[in-house]
C-alpha cells in the first residue's frame, strides 16, 4: 500500500503543476463527453417525440379535425354581420401584405379594385397578387392568410415555372377581403 503511495508522489512531482492541469482537464473533458452523449441520445428522443406529434398533426389537419368543425351562421345576416366593418379594409389589406413579406415572397405589385353593394350592405376588395417563391412558401402563405382572415378568400391562383427545373414559382393569387358596411354611411357618400 505504502508503496503505491509513494509511487503516485513521485509521479505527481515529476509531472508539476502544468501536469496536474493537463490531468484535470483531460478528466473535465471525460466528463462532458459522457454528458454530451446523454444531452445527444435525450435529444434524439425528443426529436422523435416531436417527430411523431407533427405527423399526428399533419394527419389530424388532413382529416379535418385539428381546428375542429366550424359552424356556419345560421342566416345571411348573421353571416353578414360576422364581417368586418369597412373601416378595417386598410388594415386587413396590409395584414395580407405583410403576411406575404413574412414568408419571403417577392411581389412585382398589387392591384385593388373596391366594389360596394349598398343595397345589401357589403363590400369586397379584390386584390390581385403576383408573386414569386417556392412552394412550400406559396402554400404557407395562402394558409396563414386565410387563417388570419376568416373574411377572406382566395378566388383564383395560377401557378407556373420559368423552367422545369426552376426552384421558384411565378404565382397570380386573385383574393377578395369581404366587408360590411352601412348603407346608410354609403349612401351619403356617393
């Protein structure tokens, strides 16, 4: 026993301080490596976890029960009622601008054209977006804008490529944010 002893003395005297330092650190090292394996297999099982929870998710969205049924109103009027009031049409429309931008789509210009129909009570903004993107992107947007806007359709989208192998799309969405209005407010301004 004694003679262990003495022989870890000398070889701790022959190493010095700066061998000490070395062994302490190659032992710190040992350490974080085991940590490092247990921090990367608890990684990997939460990523299979979340794996798994988009997959269900996806699957659940196919099916149509992720947002759960959405009841229609029972009457035109309250249909129309559920619309937002004109005073929104600006907001709204920079909403949908802003949500594009948020997805990286590039857009040439937007064209609006504004139609009321006093007698009813409504309005309806059509916009005409061009666009330019992939299509994971494309398709993202289109979600995320009618998520946003439940007054909000989608009436028309083109789709095409400058050439086949091209990884963006040339996209015409032609869109109509639906509004209510006052008729009466809309009569005194015509």
């Amino acid at each position: 026993m004694k003679a262990h002893g003495m022989e870890l003395k000398q070889a701790l005297k022959r190493l010095g301080w700066p061998g000490l330092l070395g062994a302490a650190a190659l032992l710190l090292a040992l350490v974080l490596l085991m940590q490092a394996q247990r921090w990367s297999t608890q990684t990997a099982q939460l990523q299979a976890e979340a794996d798994g929870l988009n997959r269900q998710l996806r699957s659940q969205r196919a099916a149509g029960l992720a947002s759960g049924p959405i009841a229609a109103p029972a009457t035109p009027q309250q249909w129309q009622q559920a619309l937002p009031n004109a005073e929104m049409r600006q907001q709204r429309l920079a909403d949908l601008l802003e949500i594009g931008l948020t997805m990286g789509l590039v857009g040439a210009r937007t064209e609006h054209r504004l139609t009321l129909d006093t007698a009813a009570g409504l309005e309806r903004l059509r916009v005409n977006m061009p666009l330019t993107g992939g299509y994971a992107q494309l398709r993202a947007f289109i979600d995320a804008a009618l998520r946003h806007d439940p007054a909000l359709s989608l009436d028309a989208l083109k789709l095409r490529r400058a050439s086949p192998n091209a990884p963006e799309l040339e996209a015409d969405l032609v869109w109509s944010l639906h509004g209510r209005i006052d008729p009466r407010s809309a009569g005194a301004k015509s």
